[in-house]
C-alpha cells in the first residue's frame, strides 16, 4: 500500500542532535571570570578546602625554611668570615647545624603538605565527579542525545583530570611561590627598600602582560577541552560500530574522520600552548635584567656603605626565590587556564536543568495494582521541530493489553516515551490512576512502570547479574523460578554456564534474541503495574520467536501492558488496538472490530498478510 503523505517525524527521522533548550547550558559559561569559577568550583566541593588551615600553616613553615640559607650565609659572611682576621668556625659550625635542622623541619612540613594536599583534592575530584555524572542521568533523554556519549563522559573523566592536575601540582606550587614571593619581598625589603623597588618594578611588565594573556589562554583552553570532547565522543562511537564499519568496508572513511577530530584537537592544543609559552621567554628576560640591575645598584649601594658583603649576596639568594616562583607562575598559569576550562564545561553540565525532573519528597506515591492510564489533550513537539503528536486524548483502562501500531514517524514512539516520562508532553497531560504523571516520584513511577526497549541493554557481566539489575536483592533461585514462570527454562539450560554465563559487552556473547529474553526476565523481576514493549523479533530465529511470545504472553498477564507491535499476531491477541497516523489516533479498537472497517488498520494488515504470505 501507498503511505499517507506526512509532515510530522519521530526523532529516528529527526536530524541528528537537534538543538536542546535546557542542554545550551553544557557550553559552559565562559563568560565567567577565571575567579567566580574557581568559587563556584570550590563551593560545589567543600572537600578542597577542608581542613586548609592546617595544610597553610605546614605550607607557611615550608616556605619560611626556604630563607634559612640566605639568611645563614648573610650571617656567616658578615659574623663567620670576620675581614682581617681569622674565622669564627664556632659561629660558622653552629649556624650551618640551625640551617640544617631547620631544613629538615622544612621538608617534614613539606611532606605534610603535599600529603594534606592531595588527599583534600582528591576528595573534592571524587565528589565532583560523582555529580556530574548523576546529573548527566538526572538529564532527559532528549537532553542527553544533543550531545555525543563519548564528549559526556569527558566531561567528567578528562576534564576532571585537567583540574586535577591543577589542583595537586599547580595549587601546591601556587601555595608555595605565593608564600615564597611574600617572604622574599619582606626580607629584601629590611635589607634594601631601594633594591626591592627596582626589582618589582622589572617584574611589572611581566604582571601587565600575564593578565592580557589571561582572556586569551581561557578561550584558547576551552577550545580544547571542546575538541577534546569530540575526539573522544568519535572515537567511542566508531569503536561501538566497529563491526557495522567492517561490514561496509569503510575503515578508511571512519579513520579519515578520526583523524579529523585528532588534528582539530592538536591544533586547538598547538595554539593554546603556543600562547602560553609566549610569557615565558620574557619572564626569564625579566629575571635576567632584574638580577644585573640587582648586582649593579647593590655594588654601588655597598661602595656607599648602605649594605654590607652578606646582605649583597644574600639579597642576591633572595632575588631567585622571588624570581623562581615568577617564572613558574607561567607554567601555574598554563595548567590553571586548562583546568578553569575543564571547570567551565563541568559546570556547564550541572547548569543544565533537567527537563524531566523528579518532584522529590513532594512526589505522590501510588500504590500497587493495575494502572489505569490518561492522555487529555497531549501534543509534543521536538525543540525546533514540527508538533509529531498533536492532541492525543485517549484512556487506557487497567489490565488493558494494548498494542500501538502506525508507520514510521506516525508518532507512536513519542506517544510511549510520554507515557514512561522520558519526555514531558509540550501541552496537555498524562495521567498514571487519576495523578499527573509530571507529580509522581521517580521511586515509585520507575518501581510500577517498567520499559522493555527494543534492543535491551546488557552489561558486561554474567548473565544473573544483568536480570538481577531490576531487584539486586534477588537470589539465584528467584531467577530461576522467573525463567521457569516464563516458560524459558530450557533456554537457560541450554547455557553451559547457566546463570553465570557472561554475556560480554553490550551482551554481544548473546544473540539478538537471546538479549531480549534476558530483558523480558529482567523486567518480570521488577515485577511492574504497567509494562511498555517496543517489540523487536525480526531478528530472530522460529524457536527465539516463539519463546518470546510466550514469555510476553506470561509477562502481560494480568498487568497493563502498551506495546509497539510489529508484528501482526500481537496486534492480534492485543484487548484494543491504537492505530496512529499523523500524531493522531486514528482509529481504536480491537483487532477483530479493526480488520474489517476502512481505514488505515485495514491497510497495515493488508500489507502485514502480504508480506508474510
């Protein structure tokens, strides 16, 4: 038969990641300062700066022990190497054995440090990391699909390693050379005002220059943490469909596209490194002009006698700790611009408000028992899209079997994501037992309505494993006994390994078929008032096909079931039939008040009896 003309798609015939309102936010705000994200990064894991009174007085000790050489050998020259006359060794024995008991009080502190250090970073990672990825499932499904799977997960494993790389190497510097750079400028200050001045005033240019560089190292670096993304959201999507790449032979069309996303990543990289290693040359330029200058005005200010032999060159000691931690700030600088972009991006994911969200405590809690449901008036719309459901009003009673049928796009798809809340409907309102579907808790919606989709997921584990996922506290012999309830407990005697079969991942030790039944377990153990199938047997064997239909035949007994028929025999055994054309129900009834009327039922049996003859 000839298919009506349509306007309206599903989001199979949609364009590929279509543009998400709520999901606009997973951009990150780059607009943001460098500071207020680090705040918010800081406020969003208390675990960083837990106990950091503590780990800044151990970092204050370490620093201060940094000075204890200038200072000994200005003391040593001055006081130990008396000038005319012979050595005071006593002085010079004793102030070399405070020098190194105080080092080694230094280095104890350090230790403390660094351990205190990391294990607060590690603490506020693992807590970062834990929500976003909650939130990333806390996000519709519509939400998740306008972004790769792969550039998702960056968000929370590689960008999160960025601040991490910040936090444990480039916070500890950052400690250390703050409280270097303070006590440097003190000491330098009591020995020579005049010699301190002249060194800040070489090193200002370089202060200048770093914060112009600053806006342009934040774009540059959030460019790659972007490309990064897509880099790794392409990869894990050609290694998935490694096996669909080798049936059309288009390894060298995929490998083109990967090397695509892998040069666009290095030259994001190149360019963002290009910019920050331009600091760098003029910070030692900076350090070598300030040092001259330093030994120049110091020798003059000696011949004046305003600063003795020791305090030159203990001056001169000072003046590289003050330098050391300016030089390294361009490297700080570097690593911290990377991770306030890996920041802004996981931000960008918890902004992102979800579109279906749970009413919390507030949610209704219904009770057990068959599920009566209500569409009033539904329509949806796809964000920027045609309406693909326009005005369904329809009831479906509890124990009710329906199967939903219509061509593709005709809207049947949407109408069961409505009805399982993956989606909440643009107008109108579905109604779970009289209660507004968008009021129920997710605890209670998820426990009394059970999806079973087309392909069901499998994780790589064992057979057991994966059916228990619905209810983990099932034993073995709950099982057993829902595989015998179902009639398939010659399948699983069939398995060498029984209920510890691993299935591999994705489930690919199993075959199509095989996935399904264990699905179907899976979704008897949760043990649902309403059950939604979208029905997948084409791919399957006789002998698959038949112990499908007989464990969905035990599956729906008794419960209210919605299932997207395939297939003309579970059209056929349905209580009533939804026929959908164009976002609308077109007709409802059973299949035997259908088969025989005009209309678009009449059509797809016909073409259902033709096909299989």
């Amino acid at each position: 038969m000839s298919a009506p003309a349509r306007t309206r798609v599903e989001p199979d015939d949609a364009p590929e990641r279509p543009a998400v309102r709520e999901g606009t936010a997973m951009l990150g705000r780059s607009s943001d300062s460098a500071l207020a994200t680090l705040r918010r990064g800081l406020r969003l894991s208390p675990e960083f700066t837990r106990g950091i009174g503590l780990t800044l007085l151990f970092a204050v000790i370490a620093t201060v022990g940094k000075v204890v050489v200038p200072l000994a050998i200005q003391q040593i020259i001055d006081r130990g190497l008396q000038p005319g006359g012979d050595p005071d060794l006593g002085f010079v024995a004793a102030a070399v054995a405070v020098c190194s008991a105080l080092i080694v009080v230094t280095g104890f502190c350090s230790y403390l440090m660094n351990v205190r250090l990391y294990r607060a970073t590690e603490s506020g990672l693992a807590t970062l990391r834990r929500k976003a990825f909650r939130h990333v499932h806390d996000l519709s499904v519509l939400t998740q699909n306008s972004e790769r799977r792969g550039a998702l997960v960056s968000r929370v494993t590689s960008d999160v390693d960025q601040i991490s790389t910040f936090m444990q190497w480039g916070g500890i510097l950052l400690i250390v050379s703050s409280g270097q750079l303070l006590i440097a400028t003190v000491l330098m200050a009591v020995y020579s005002w005049q010699l301190t001045i002249l060194v800040w005033v070489c090193f200002l240019p370089l202060l200048f220059g770093a914060r112009w560089l600053q806006v342009k190292l934040s774009k540059a670096y959030l460019k790659v943490r972007e490309r990064t993304g897509d880099m790794l959201g392409a990869i894990s999507e050609t290694v998935v469909g490694a096996a669909v790449i080798r049936a059309h032979a288009t390894e060298e069309r995929t490998g083109r596209r990967i090397d695509q996303t892998v040069l666009a990543t290095r030259r994001a990289q190149v360019k963002a490194q290009r910019l920050s290693m331009a600091i760098s040359p003029f910070a030692e330029f900076v350090a070598a002009v300030a040092n001259a200058a330093v030994i120049v005005v110091g020798v003059l200010l000696g011949v004046a006698g305003d600063l003795t032999a020791g305090e030159l060159v203990a001056f001169l000691f000072l003046v590289t700790l003050f330098v050391s931690p300016m030089v390294m700030a361009t490297e700080i600088f570097n690593e911290a611009q990377n991770a306030i972009a890996g920041w802004r991006r996981v931000l960008g994911v918890l902004d992102t408000v979800p579109d279906v969200a749970d009413p919390g405590e507030d949610g209704v809690q219904l009770p057990r028992g068959p599920v009566g449901v209500r569409f009033e008036r539904v329509s949806y719309a796809y964000p920027g899209g045609p309406t693909v459901l326009d005005e369904v009003d329809e009831e479906i009673r509890p124990g009710t079997r329906v199967a939903v049928v219509g061509e593709t796009g005709s809207g049947k798809t949407t109408f069961v994501k409505l009805l399982t809340r993956l989606m909440d409907p643009t107008e109108g309102t579905v109604h779970l037992d009289g209660v507004d579907l968008r009021r129920v808790a997710f605890s209670s919606l998820r426990r009394r309505v059970v999806m079973v989709p087309q392909e069901g997921f499998l994780f790589d584990s064992s057979l057991g494993d994966n059916i228990r996922f619905a209810r983990p506290d099932a034993g073995d012999a709950e099982l057993e006994a829902a595989i015998t309830d179902l009639g398939l407990s010659d399948w699983l005697a069939g398995l060498a390994h029984g209920l510890d079969t691993p299935v591999g991942q994705r489930g690919e030790s199993l075959s199509a078929g095989e996935r399904q039944l264990v699905a179907l377990v899976r979704a008897y153990i949760a043990d649902p008032d309403l059950l939604v199938l979208d029905e997948a047997t084409s791919a399957v064997d006789p002998a698959t096909e038949v112990r499908i239909q007989r464990a969905l035949d035990r599956l729906t007994a008794g419960r209210t079931s919605v299932t997207i028929a395939h297939r003309l025999s579970t059209a056929e055994a349905a209580d009533e039939v939804f026929v959908f054309d164009a976002g609308r129900v077109a007709q409802r009834g059973s299949h035997a008040e259908l088969v025989g009327r005009p209309g678009v039922y009449a059509d797809l049996h016909a073409s259902w009896v033709r096909s299989s003859a």
